[in-house]
C-alpha cells in the first residue's frame, strides 16, 4: 500500500550531495552525505549549541517532515502515552537491602520523572533521602542518575550526572549527616566510583576526548581533581576499562576487556597507591571475570576451550592464572552467565536449553540445588545482596505474562519469601494473554527460537498484525520478560515476537559465534526466517510484520530492509547502527577499536572489509520498493552517532523506488538511551508504537 492512503503528500527533505570519496584495499566508495558529521562532534556531545547551523537546519527540517507525517497520530499517541503510564505505579519503590545498620533503596514520587535514594534502619523505621532525582534535574532538558554508592562508614553519597546525554558523567560527594554537597566534583568520568576502605577517597574512571575510559584514578576527598593520583592508564584505544569493588571492601579491580579477551588488576582498598596486581595477561579469545569468596576468587572463565565457561578459584593473596583450581566443570550447552560469591555460598546464574536457572552451592560440602520454576517460559536477574556475610540472596523472576516479582531466598533452608510483585494499576490478568515458545528453521538447518505473546482472542489465521523484534549482536540475548507497554499494542490484536537470532547467547556462546564478524550475515537470514515463519504459522502476513531493533539492532533492521523489503510492512529503527563500514574504518570514533573483535577490522583486513561492506545498510541501499521506514536518533549519542541514520535517511529517499515515506526523527536534547524521564521516555515509545499501528492499519 502507498503512502497516498497512510500518510500525507509532504514532500521530504532532500539534503544536498557533496560527494567525497575513499578507497580501501583497491575498492573506492563515495558518501554524498558524509557533510552531515559535524567536525566538531566531540565538543558539540558535550555543548549541544555548537552545532553546525547547516547541519542542524537538515536535522530540523526532518523533524518537521516525521511530524507532518504523525500529525493524524497525535491522539493516539496521547492515548498509547495514557495506557502506558497507567500501567506504571508512580509512587513506586523498591524493596530496600540491608547493608550493615541500614536499608538501602530508590523510590519515585507521585509525577516524578526521576528516582530518588533512600535509606531507614535496617529492621524498619523512617525513611531518609539520600538524593532526589527530580530536585537535581529541576531546568535541565536531559538529566540522567549514574552510579550512586555509599561509604562503607554510612557518612557520605558518591553520586554521578550527565545533563547533555553525552554520557561524559559529573561525580559530585555528599556529607549523609546534612545533606551538604562537598566541593569534590569531577567531570568526564564513566558514572560512577569505588570508595577506598578509609572512606577518604575514590576510585574512578575518566573519559579520554574520544569517550574512552582511558585511565584509572584515585581522588582523595578535599583535594583538587588536578592532584588525582594515576593508579593505571590503558593505551590500547581497541580496550575499555571499568573499576569495580568487592563487598568485603578488600580489593578494588581493574578490568580491562573487549569483546572476546578480558584482562584484570587488582590492588587492596586499604592501600590505594599500590601498584596493580596483574591477575592474568589479556590473551586474545581468553575471557575472565573475578567475584568475591573471602580468602580466594571465584574466576568465570572461558579457559582451556571451556566455550560455554566453567567456574575456577585462586587464592585471594595470589590469584595468577598457574594458581587457576577448577571448581565447576564446563558443561557444553549450559552457558554460565554469572557468579556470586557468598560466606558459605556460591550462586551462579546460567541458561541451558535457551531457558535461565539460578544453582547455589553449599561451598563446605559442593552440594548443589536449583530454584525451580513453573511456567515454560521465563526471565532471570539475580540481585545477590549488599553484605557477603548472609545467607540471603534476592532474584527476580518474570515471563510475558507475568509481572516481575521479587523474591529473597535463603540459601541454606532454601526458603523462599515474595518480596514485591510488579503492580499494574490499572489493572492485569494473565489469563487473557498467550506465550508460545516458536523454532523457525533457518537456512542452514538451525532452529532460531521466537517468543510470542498475543491476546488470547487474537485470530491466527493471518490476518493479525505483528511486531517482530530483534537484536542479535555483542551475545546479548533478549529474555521473555514482562514489559507493560507490549500490551498496548497486544491488546489492539497484534501478535508480539522476538527473534531470538544468532549474535546473542540465547542458545549458548556458540550462537554468538555464529552470529559475528564472519558469520555475521546468519544474524539477518535468522530474523528473515522468523518472519516467514510467523506467516507459515498463520500468525501474521507480511505486509502486517512490523520489523523493530535499536542500536546494534538498528543495524539489523537495516540489513533486513535491503536483503527483503517485501517480507514486512514496516521498519522501525532506533538509533540505528547503519553505517558499519565508514565507522569501522574510522580509529578516532569513540567505540570503533573496542569493536573490531565484533565486526572484524576493515583497515587492517580486505575480507573483513569485504564482509562488512556485503552487508552495511548505508552501503547496500538500492532502487528497492522498501517498506515505510522510521529512524530515530539522539543528537549526542557517542555510541551510534547522529549523522549514521541522518545520512541513511537521505540516502534511502534518494535511491529507493515506490511511495513509502521514510521518517527520521531525532531529539536535539538526548543521546543514546532516548529521553532520560521515565515518561517522557514513554512518549516516544508511543510515537513508535503509532507509526506501527499507522502501517499496519490499525490506528
């Protein structure tokens, strides 16, 4: 169907081409629309005001083209925006965890958009605010909390801002007894900090210009930031780095890491100017990750061919890679995601069969027992605890149909008590929905999973529209978790799907593998699978499947555009990944040397830049009859940057045949997450969800 009958004739905006061209390993490319990256990125992230006025026209004038396209949405949107709020309790908290003579938690208030911190006495008692979200982002357009931490002693707040969405973080101290704000503030960190074992001072990490955490320093609370001592810096710009604590307050660790190698130091909370330990070498395709057990680490590690990971231990006094004890054997198809560590317990977090499990094991006798649950389909998250000393660890547990619910579990009755279930104001009933579990089989024999949710009055003889999701990228699986916004779409009668593709973990490391750098094409063909399966089935049809992904998920859209525009009636992609091969090639972006274990590396390698540019969105755009496409963006985002779905966008309009319009809309007041409130957040989603209703024919 034609734009004629679904949007209004507006002519779109045509940016000027100004060709510019490279070559690489012999083959030449030309951008016509690289003029819209601003030469000034790094300092417009972090003030907005100083981008071009060309560019930001361009920008403008695709705002006012997407909503001269939505203007017949407009209540709709009011109304998606309405149902969705109403599924949120305002005044929600949660439920606070004790740490020593305290409880500790976040709540919001009635309207608030932002969260608040709390603490009250341990067994009950009068809430005191920590820090209000809300007050702090009184007259900022963006305002988003990082990381928030209290002292070990209970005295002080160690808290982090950004207000630009540029994700460059403000540290700022605050004295627990009045609420005073020290003089300590320190920019362009990573969001958030490490407390020494005196209280005197912390650890953190700071952005380099291009938005790496370059370095590792400790500030001694009263001092000048100038004055932090340097307590390790990594050059290699293809590594990030983050700092992290133990709950013991006994080791401050270092990780280095990429996406397939991983590297730790570790240096005592009471000796803050020691020099790092260095735990094990990064050796390339090696991964490791260290937890807390008192005299000894626990070490999740992909050691010695272990694909799916195995569980080590190391003396805590010398934990080198010769001192390495296996604990928990690797178990081929059982993917441990994480461990806990505990005084007498050890709890780990794994998926086997695509379904998450929590096991805990007794650490004197190395019994062991699972959490058992009873719907088929479901999500995990483990919480653990603030103490290390308790036999008490908190977990969530959620489906499609089933709101999150929040329970504590003693590890040694094994008793477990409901804490908080997820409240829907205006009300819920799982009766009324249905979850199925869906193998498409993919070209090459694999069987991708989907996860379904419809209303249980929905017909399935094809004719009901659907929205598939998709993400497929960085082993990042998407869990069959409830979300409350799904049902006002569900409840309009579309069917709601996720493809569970390769390039996540939804099915073991090995569909990561499967689903990157050269494989990466299996990502695109899995998700085309799931929506010729879903017609198959009766589910849908294709001229009803809205295709929907954000970021690295974006890019997925986009090759899903040019590889089968005729297998959906509809695109949305969020801050989408779309220009691989340009990025890849460009050493001075902000994440492109930490990616190329993802991607592969184009300058250095002619068949992976030959990978890349087979499948590239912006790359591979063509005289196809495309779907209606929407784009959206934030100006500052450091992750996909601005101009990638800008220059897609223009390039899309420019070289594709038919009528469907393609929409671009970009908030000039956020970055990579989208709107930082909790309900403006909302009224973006609903923008979103209107669009797909839009062409599917259902607003």
């Amino acid at each position: 169907m034609t734009r004629t009958s679904r949007f209004p004739a507006v002519n779109p905006p045509a940016p000027e081409k100004r060709p510019v061209s490279d070559t690489h390993h012999g083959i030449t490319r030309t951008d016509e629309y690289a003029w819209l990256r601003a030469d000034n990125w790094q300092e417009m992230f972090r003030d907005p005001s100083l981008l071009d006025p060309g560019i930001r026209a361009e920008l403008e004038a695709e705002n006012a083209y997407q909503s001269a396209l939505m203007a017949d949405t407009s209540d709709l949107q009011k109304q998606l925006f309405k149902e969705m709020k109403g599924r949120i309790k305002e005044d929600d908290s949660s439920v606070p965890m004790k740490d020593g003579p305290y409880a500790y938690g976040s709540s919001f208030k009635l309207g608030g958009e932002q969260p608040r911190y709390f603490r009250m006495p341990r067994d009950g008692g009068p809430e005191q605010i920590l820090l209000d979200g809300d007050a702090e982002a009184e007259g900022k357009a963006y305002f988003r909390l990082g990381g928030v931490d209290h002292s070990a002693d209970h005295r002080k707040l160690l808290w982090a801002f950004d207000d630009k969405g540029s994700e460059f973080y403000t540290l700022r101290v605050r004295d627990l007894a009045d609420g005073r704000e020290l003089a300590d503030q320190i920019p362009a960190t990573g969001g958030s900090g490490v407390w020494d074992a005196g209280n005197d001072g912390f650890f953190y990490t700071r952005l380099d210009p291009n938005h790496r955490p370059s370095k590792v320093l400790f500030h001694a609370l009263g001092q000048s930031p100038e004055n932090d001592r340097l307590i390790y810096e990594e050059t290699d710009p293809g590594f990030f780095m983050n700092v992290d604590g133990t709950r013991n307050n006994q080791w401050i660790m270092i990780g280095i890491n990429d996406h397939e190698t991983s590297e730790y130091r570790l240096l005592r909370a009471s000796d803050p100017f020691a020099e790092p330990k260095l735990v094990s070498a990064r050796e390339t395709g090696l991964q490791y990750e260290l937890e807390e057990g008192g005299d000894i680490f626990f070490i999740l590690t992909n050691a010695d061919g272990a694909k799916d990971f195995k569980i080590m231990t190391a003396p805590a006094s010398d934990p080198v890679r010769a001192n390495w004890q296996e604990l928990v054997p690797h178990e081929p198809g059982r993917l441990i995601l994480s461990v806990i560590g505990f005084k007498d317990h050890m709890v780990r977090l794994e998926r086997k069969e695509g379904l998450p499990r929590i096991v805990v094991r007794d650490r004197a006798s190395g019994e062991e027992h699972l959490i058992f649950f009873d719907e088929e389909a479901f999500s995990l998250g483990l919480s653990g605890s603030l103490e290390y000393d308790t036999e008490m660890m908190r977990f969530s547990y959620s489906s499609m149909t089933t709101p999150s619910q929040m329970f504590d579990y003693n590890m040694r009755t094994r008793e477990r008590v409901l804490l908080k279930t997820q409240e829907v104001p205006s009300g819920h009933d799982p009766h009324q929905y249905v979850t199925r579990r869906l193998m498409a089989p993919a070209a090459d024999g694999e069987l991708v999973p989907i996860s379904l949710l419809h209303h249980r009055d929905t017909p399935l003889d094809g004719s009901a529209p659907c929205l598939l999701y998709g993400y497929g990228s960085y082993g990042i699986a998407v869990p069959a978790a409830f979300n409350t916004n799904w049902f006002s779409l569900v409840d309009r009668g579309l069917v709601f799907a996720i493809a569970h593709v390769r390039g996540g973990k939804d099915k073991g490391y090995g569909w990561y593998d499967d689903g990157k750098r050269g494989q990466k094409m299996n990502t695109f063909t899995d998700f085309i699978a799931c929506a010729r399966h879903l017609v198959a089935e009766r589910y849908t049809a294709h001229d009803r499947i809205v295709a929907q992904g954000g970021s690295a998920g974006g890019m997925l859209m986009g090759a899903i555009a040019n590889m089968a525009p005729d297998c959906f009636g509809g695109i949305v992609a969020e801050v989408p990944f779309v220009d691989v091969l340009t990025t890849m090639l460009d050493a001075t972006l902000p994440l492109t040397p930490p990616e190329w274990p993802e991607w592969g590396n184009p300058i250095a390698s002619a068949d992976d830049y030959r990978t890349i540019a087979a499948y590239s969105p912006y790359d591979n755009v063509a005289a196809l009859d495309y779907p209606p496409i929407l784009a959206l963006a934030g100006l500052t985002d450091p992750r996909v940057t601005y101009w990638e779905p800008a220059k897609w966008a223009a390039r899309l309009r420019d070289r594709k045949s038919g009528d469907n319009p393609v929409l671009f809309k970009i908030n000039m007041d956020s970055g990579h997450a989208g709107a930082s409130g909790r309900f403006s957040r909302l009224e973006e989603i609903a923008y979103t969800y209107a669009f797909a209703l839009k062409v599917t024919d259902k607003a």
